[in-house]
C-alpha cells in the first residue's frame, strides 16, 4: 500500500462525502421550498 493508492482513496472519500453533502443539502433545501407552498 504506497502513497499514491492512499492519496486517491482519500481524494474518492472526499468526493463521495461533498457528492452526498451536496445531494442532501439539495433535498433540504426543496422540502423546505414546498413546504412553503402547502396549507395542511
């Protein structure tokens, strides 16, 4: 296991977790959106 397999893993790590940070910030914002909009 050298250096350059650890930089890429963490490089994929840091990409899925901003992918998933990104995805979920997306959802929270557009159930807050229509939220808005309902009368129930």
């Amino acid at each position: 296991m050298d250096y350059g397999w650890m930089s890429h893993a963490l490089l994929w790590i840091v990409g899925l977790m901003s992918v998933c940070a990104t995805l979920g910030l997306v959802g929270a914002l557009f159930s807050l959106g229509r939220s808005g909009y309902r009368k129930d």
